[in-house]
C-alpha cells in the first residue's frame, strides 16, 4: 500500500503527499464544463456564434489539458500494485476517461466546420446533445478517480502524517 502513496518520479508526479494529477484535471474539466456553458450560451444570447466559437476553444483547451492531466496520471498508475482493486479501478477510470477525450476530440473535429463559416451561428443540438454525454462520462470518470484518492488513499499521505493536522496546537 505504501508503494500507491509514493509517486513513481516525484519530479513529474508531485512529492508525496501533493500530487499533481488532481490539480492538473481541474483544467481539462473547468474547461468542458465552460464550452458546455458556453453551447446553451450560444442559443440564449446574442452573438450565437461568438459563443459556439468560445465553446469550441475551449474544448480544445480541454483536450490539451486533459493530455497533461493523463500524462501525470499514468505515473501515478506505475505505482499502485497490479491485481488490486485499486488498480483495477485506475484502469477503468482511465478507460472511461478516455471514452471522454474522443468523445471531445470528435466534438471537436464537427464543429470545425460550423464555427470556420462567414456567420456562425448557435451550437447544434446535435453537438450539445454530445457535449451532455461527453460531461456525463467525465463525471463518471471523476467519481472513479475520487474512489481512487478518498476509498483507496492512492497518492494521499500515510494516516500516520495526517495524524499531525489533527492535533491541537499543544501536542495533544
């Protein structure tokens, strides 16, 4: 267990006990929530495609963080024991998650057209509806990365440092 706990290369995961990986997907996900924002903007306010053009930069924005934020998970991954839940939960939240980064690299790839027209106009709901899916998965994937920090303590310090945070200021 302690070997989950201990990053592979501290210099690329984080020292132990901050890891990066939990503060590198704060981008890719803020980011898609945003571009989702952003898409139901595109059909209530002016400008229709000022938003849709927001909407697609920012799923870009995404899908460059989201390659980051992964990048520093799989080190992360080289250190949970294999034939453990935990490490089977890693491996599926990382499927799922990838399910997610297609599902907005192709997003992505639609929209190419619309937003490159003289006059774009609101997102389709062809590509919200995707956008709602594609959310959807990374909520799910979210959940399993979650189980894996707060059930299984992957990357979070021993409980016998976190012990320090709960004594008073005397000792005790």
């Amino acid at each position: 267990m302690r070997q989950a706990k201990r990053p592979a290369t501290a210099a690329l995961a984080g020292p132990y006990g901050h890891p990066l990986h939990p503060v590198l997907v704060t981008v890719p996900i803020g980011a898609w929530v945003a571009s989702l924002c952003f898409d139901v903007g595109s059909h209530v306010a002016d400008q229709a495609g000022t938003y849709a053009i927001g909407a697609y930069w920012l799923i870009a924005l995404g899908l460059a963080g989201a390659v980051v934020a992964a990048s520093v998970g799989v080190i992360d991954l080289a250190a949970i024991p294999t034939r453990t839940r935990a490490f089977r939960t890693a491996l599926i939240h990382m499927t799922v998650m990838l399910g997610a980064v297609t599902l907005y690299a192709v997003s992505l790839a639609l929209r190419h057209a619309d937003i490159a027209a003289p006059r774009p106009g609101p997102t389709s709901s062809g590509l919200l509806a995707l956008s709602v899916v594609a959310l959807g998965v990374v909520g799910a994937g979210g959940w399993l990365g979650g189980k894996l920090s707060f059930r299984y303590g992957v990357r979070v310090a021993d409980e016998a440092v976190q012990v320090d945070g709960y004594t008073d200021h005397e000792g005790r």
